[in-house]
C-alpha cells in the first residue's frame, strides 16, 4: 500500500508538470541539447527506443534522423502530449516494450525520480530491450552537486544529509517568470547507478554533464548522462 500511494503521488507530480514542462526553454539549453547532442552519433539510421520520454521533445528533435522511434512514459499527461508531437502510440505499460529489438535506448532524468527497487528494475529493462553489443544513454540529476541551491533550472533544498546517504530532498524547478514547479528528488551518490549499470552487464563507456555554470567560484551541473554498452 505504502509503495502504490508513493507511486500514485509521483505520478501525480509528473501529471501536473506535464502542463508546463514544454515551456522550459531554459531546460531546454541546459540539458536537451546537450543530451541529443551526447546521443545522436548512435541514433543516426538506428532503432531507438524513448523509455520516459515525458512529452516527447528528445523524441520528436531525434526522429527524423532515426530508423524508427518508439516510446514509453508511465503518466497518462505526459503520454498524451508525446503522442501528439510523435504522432505514434507510445507504450503505457513496460511489460509490453519488446526485448532485444533496439540498437540504441534512450532514458532521461528517470532513474533520480523513483526508489531504489524501481531503478533497478528499469536499468535491467533497458539493458534487455537492446540489441547485442545495443547503446544506452542514461540522464539523471547530478549528485555531485546537491548541496548546490540555486542554478538557473532549479532551486534545491538541502537536508543537510552527506553524500553518501541515499535520502529524499526537495527541489523547485523554474518554470518562467518567476514561476516554479515543487517535486520530491533522489539523491543517490555515482557510485549507486555506476554499480548499477555494471550489476546488469552493462560497460561504463562515457559520461557528461550538462551545460555549467559558475556558482560561487565553483562549476556545478545539474545532470549528468552515462553512455553505455550492452555486453
């Protein structure tokens, strides 16, 4: 019961920022330009496979370069607003996305949104539902940089928790004019989802962070996104 109200309550999260997440240009620079940037040399001519395209925008930029594009999103809001910038059913359920059919999956700013037992579940369907030898690029909010409380996406709300310790936080995304969206975030250090890819089989080939910027005398980034192989 506790996990299903938890899942409900960030569905429903997800389903309120369906509404505004197209307006976020800023998102837009920060982080979707760099990750289609990271990605598209494996996209080109391929079989691509969205897994939480939220309302579609990495989808939509990569299609016309791409062999074929399918998605899935687990909010029904999202799901709507996807299918009408991709023009195509994307999938409701995970059950039903094929296995061994795509050369390259592609997950943004998934895994930092649910606990620990769903992350796992969804990095070994992603490793899965590729091909052999298949890419995988993964994007998540950054860990190093949660003590970080302002960039120019988000505000964060420290908990004063270190590091290492997995715990739940709160973050205000920016939405324009000085409006903003609350969420709950995981924090979860490298060393989690690193150990994570490589428990299902994956190879750590790259990583990169979005666009950064000088806050305080330090560089900081709000994402990081890890490329990876099936082998």
């Amino acid at each position: 019961f506790i996990i299903n109200n938890m899942k409900k309550q960030k569905n429903n999260e997800w389903n309120e920022l369906a509404e505004e997440v197209d307006e976020q240009n800023i998102k837009q620079k920060v982080y979707d330009d760099v990750f289609i940037k990271f990605c598209s040399p494996d996209c080109k001519n391929k079989t691509i496979l969205d897994y939480g395209c939220g309302t579609g925008d990495i989808a939509k930029r990569l299609e016309s370069s791409v062999k074929l594009i399918e998605a899935y999103d687990e909010s029904k809001e999202m799901r709507k607003s996807a299918i009408k910038k991709l023009g195509k059913v994307v999938y409701s359920n995970h059950n039903k996305i094929p296995r061994n059919k795509y050369d390259t999956v592609l997950s943004s700013l998934v895994l930092c949104v649910v606990n620990n037992r769903e992350a796992k579940r969804i990095v070994k369907q992603v490793y899965n539902s590729l091909k052999s030898k298949g890419t995988a690029y993964i994007g998540f909010c950054n860990p190093l940089d949660f003590k970080i409380k302002e960039t120019k996406l988000q505000f964060r709300l420290p908990t004063g928790d270190n590091y290492k310790t997995e715990h739940e936080y709160k973050k205000k995304i920016k939405i324009g004019d000085g409006e903003f969206f609350e969420m709950t975030d995981k924090h979860r250090p490298l060393e989690f989802y690193e150990g994570l890819f490589e428990k299902v089989g994956f190879k750590i080939l790259k990583k990169k962070f979005s666009l950064s910027e000088t806050i305080k005398g330090r560089k900081c980034s709000d994402f990081i996104i890890y490329k990876l192989k099936k082998q």
